[in-house]
C-alpha cells in the first residue's frame, strides 16, 4: 500500500471546532477572534487577565546540523505535546509560522509531518491568519515613507545612499536581491539603488517576536535606524513619525494564533524569524501565553542548536526572562551517517562506523547545550530504514555522556510514538535540575560576545574581520548599543562558515564580513561568510508539484 503523503493524512484528520480546543485551556468562546471553525486568535484583553499566574515548564526543540537528509524539529516538537497530553499532563506547543518562500521553494512547510501535524495543514502553510502579510504590509509601508520624504522636502537629512532599510516581500525571488528605484523621471521619487528582502528577514518580525505587548512593539518600532544622514548620524523611524501607523497594521496579527494538533491539542503558532538571519524562535507573546495556560510548554528553535538554541537562550529567554526546564535534541540515523560522510544515495544502508564518525555532530551539540545549564535528552527521529544496531549506536553513544537518547515513531504513530520521551522529559524537568544561565553578559564587548559564541559554540580559535568591521563594533559601542546581544548569522550546515565542512570541525577561525544594527529588535547582527536574506528558487522549485485538483483541494504542499 502506497505511503500516505503529509497533506492526505492532514486532510484526513479529525478536526474539532476551534472552541472545544480553546475549551481545553480554559479560554472562553468570547475570548477568540475565530478565523472560520479550525483557527483563531486569543484577545490580548484575555491573556492580560492572566498575567499574574503561575508558569508552567518551558521545554526546549532543538536539532543537530541540518542536512538534505532532514531532522524534524517541528515534527518532534508535535509529537512530544501529543504525548504530553497522552500521559495525562496539560501541555501545548509553540510553533512558529511557516513562511511562503521555503513552501514553493525547497525546504517545504512547517507544520509538522505524518501523524504528528498541527491542522488545518494547507492553510498554516499558505496565507493562514495574515500574519506574515501584516509585517510586509507594515514594512513596505516604512520603505514608502523614506522614500517620499526624500522626495520633498527632506528635513531628516537622509542620504539616499545611505538608507539600510529594504523592501520584502515573502517569497523567494533572487531578481529583487538588488534593483534601482525612483526611475523613470524626477516625480518618482528620489534615484537610489535598493533591494528586497524576504519577509521573515525583516527586522519588524524580530520585533515582532520579542515585543511583550502593543506599546513594546511600538517603541520598539520607532527605535528602528532606518539610515543615515550626510554627516553619517542614525536616522530613526521615531523621528519620520512611522512607529504610529506600522503599529496599526500590526495590531491584530500581534495577537497569537490558536490550532490543534491531529490529536486535538492545542498548538500557539505565532511569528517565524529565520534562525541564520534573525533569532529563529515564535514570539514571546506567544510563549509567555503559553506558559501561563499549560503546565507543560514545547517549543522549537531553527535549524541546529548552534544558531537555534544559542538565539533562544542568549536573545529570546535573555530579553523575556525565560527559564528553560529541559532540551529535546533532534536527531536522525540519516543526518548523522550524512555528518559522518556518507553520500546521500547511500544513506539506506548499514554503517554504524560512519554513524559514529558522524555522532561527532551530535556530541558537539550536547557540550554546547551544557554551557546553558539545562538538561538534554536526544530524540532519534526513527526512520523504517533505520536498523537497532545504529539506533543501540546512538544510544550508547548517548550514554557515554551522561544523556539518554530515546528512539521515537510519532511521523508514524503520533503521541503514541513518544511516550517514552515525554515521561522522561517531564523527570527533567521536574527534577528541578535546570541551573539555566546565558553564554555571556551584557557588560561584555560586542566583539568579545561575538568572540565568545565563536570560541564556544563553534570551537573557533577566533574571529577576524577588516577595520572597516572593527570600526563599526566600537561606532555601535559609542552609540550606546554595547549592551545588546549577538545575532549570528551563517551557514546553518556547518559549525564554521563553509557549509561544506561537515561534522564538529574545529580550530577554524570565522569571518565577520559584515555587522548590522537591529535597534528596534535589541540585537546586532553579525554577518560570517555569504549570508542571503533573500533566498532563491531551486532548478526544480517545490511550487510545480503544487496544485488545486478537481474537488478543489490543495495537493502537493509537504
């Protein structure tokens, strides 16, 4: 019998009113904002109400090194809430949304897979509540505002070449990397080169994901640098009188989105930042709700745990004083026979030694965690492929350092997949032996974070990076921008910046190309080896098999 495909079996799915699962956490039917039966957004009247109670335990999804033979974050993250709830405890998840690039381009949804999805499936990864459509809508809306005020009279000063802020839109487009506006005669606009990029890479859904509520958001809108002047002074969208409006847009889509599992459990899917570009978590807003609803709250982090976790614990639980409880590292037979050198064509067959030589990956990722004080447990993402030899490998490997791993069949079996892992996760997190404390603190230098988060992350020796670079860190120290936190941005397939250079390489020395200035997000950027904020189309891109068939129903989203 043929396998089933992510979307049939989504399609296929019991799905209950949106209020029978809002019921679950004690959220009254006048306390959403229902988008049809299957979805809704919370009031912010109602989380305000319950500001004052207790939190639940904040369990952390995060991953080995991605690679083309994938892991399954989401999925896992799924499946661990499913379980959660089979056991009898109160947990949910918090997802963060899927953009539309990756859906019609290479890397597909983000809504789970198999039997351990969040529904409706087709709507999450397409359009679902507008959220994404929001922060473009509220970031070309600032692009336009610069652009006319050059126009006329111009009292900012802004320097038409010196505007940093781009346009997005949410699809992958290279043709838009870099383009030339105002053409076409003097009332178009003021001549300038500029470019777009994709909407999850805009500083508005950073923002956006760690602002606690509406009057955050908005003055950390209006802290945003926008450019500079002809005497290179920052420019902010506070003094262009924009934070006002961009609020507005955003008003509604701040709100965090309510779905169910295929088991009918809740799910908050909120926000959706890149984690190689921005800090690849949901938004706080989302989490804190979370924690105040459940006792028990699964949330995810993007890509590996060296981009991922390290952004979840030194930016996200820094700036909303999260205390994790417990870590779920993801990993699978494939990937880490892929980290050991095996070709992908191969990855079907037996070969615990190259499993061993790629567990290199997985240990890396195990120390790093550590640092944060937060106890681990490995999930193996078990494939029908994948023999007990390699899995009682991984295991024993595991146990070498002290850390159960725990194969788990929730693509296949749901929650019933991972019952061993969620009992063994609430032990942890329950054995009150998370010390959770971050890689560096504040008072730090801008290049020694940076610095650190090389050394001990990616077992660097350094940094480099030419003058111009290093004039740059100490102009943002003057500025009084010291005190923020680091957004890394590289390759996420490597702990260096060659994306080829597989495993746990080590003694490297990173590259920093450039930095960038997220004022309103509170975090600067460093950007190490090529970096693209707006991604490009595949030869063969996921959108041709992508179709509505005769019963007017999506096929073809994975």
């Amino acid at each position: 019998m043929a396998v089933k495909s992510d979307i049939e079996i989504a399609q296929a799915a019991d799905i209950k009113p949106i209020q029978e699962i809002a019921g679950k956490l004690g959220i009254p039917a006048d306390a959403l904002i229902p988008y049809g039966h299957d979805k809704a957004k919370i009031g912010a009247d109602f989380i305000e109400s319950r500001n004052n109670d207790k939190d639940g335990k904040l369990i952390l999804v995060t991953a080995v090194s991605p690679t083309p033979a994938g892991e399954g974050k989401t999925t896992t993250t799924v499946g661990l809430g499913d379980a959660l709830n089979l056991i009898g405890k109160n947990a949910l998840m918090c997802l963060r949304e899927p953009s539309l690039g990756p859906c019609f381009g290479m890397k597909g949804g983000a809504a789970g897979g198999g039997y351990a999805q969040v529904v409706p499936m087709a709507d999450i990864n397409l359009h679902f509540t507008g959220d994404f459509h929001a922060i473009g809508a509220a970031n070309n809306l600032l692009a336009a505002l610069i652009d006319n005020h050059m126009h006329w009279e111009n009292q900012l000063n802004i320097d038409p070449r010196r505007v940093t802020w781009r346009r997005v839109v949410d699809m992958n487009d290279r043709a838009l990397r870099t383009v030339t506006s105002g053409l076409g005669g003097y009332t178009n606009g003021v001549v300038r080169e500029a470019g777009f990029d994709i909407t999850v890479a805009s500083e508005i859904m950073a923002i956006f994901c760690l602002a606690t509520d509406l009057k955050d958001l908005e003055t950390r809108l209006g802290n945003i640098v926008l450019g500079y002047t002809r005497e290179n002074e920052p420019v902010t969208v506070r003094e262009l009188n924009a934070h006002g409006a961009m609020t507005a847009l955003l008003r509604d889509a701040f709100q965090p989105n309510l779905v169910q599992t295929m088991e009918n459990n809740p799910s908050l899917m909120h926000g959706g930042p890149f984690a190689n570009i921005a800090h690849g978590c949901n938004s706080v807003v989302a989490t804190r709700t979370g924690l105040k609803l459940a006792d028990y709250v699964v949330t995810e982090a993007g890509f590996g745990a060296d981009l991922g976790a390290e952004k979840f614990f030194n930016i996200k639980c820094r700036k909303a004083g999260l205390t994790p409880d417990a870590v779920v590292l993801v990993a699978t037979i494939k990937a880490l026979k892929m980290q050991g050198g095996v070709a992908k064509d191969e990855l079907g067959s037996e070969d615990v030694a190259a499993l061993k030589d790629g567990c290199k990956n997985l240990e890396r990722h195990i120390r790093n965690l550590g640092k944060f004080g937060v106890p681990v447990v490995v999930a193996i993402n078990r494939y029908t492929a994948d023999t007990d030899a390699e899995v009682a490998a991984v295991r024993d490997f595991c146990q070498g350092y002290g850390v159960r791993a725990i194969d788990c069949t929730f693509w296949a079996d749901g929650g019933a997949g991972a019952t061993e892992l969620a009992e063994h996760v609430v032990e942890l997190c329950d054995s009150g032996a998370a010390q959770f404390r971050t890689l560096y603190n504040d008072d730090m230098s801008l290049w020694e974070k940076t610095a650190t988060i090389a050394r001990e992350i990616y077992a660097a020796d350094d940094i480099i990076a030419d003058k111009k670079v290093r004039e740059q860190f100490a102009k943002y120290e003057r500025e009084g921008f010291g005190k923020y936190p680091i957004c890394m941005a590289k390759t996420q397939y490597s702990f260096s910046t060659d994306p080829n250079l597989l495993g746990a390489p080590s003694g490297h020395v990173v590259p920093i190309r450039e930095i960038r200035l997220a004022a309103g997000a509170e975090f600067v950027v460093v950007v190490c080896g090529n970096i693209m904020t707006m991604p490009g189309l595949p030869r063969v891109p996921a959108a041709n098999n992508i179709r509505v068939n005769e019963e007017g129903r999506i096929e073809g989203l994975f």
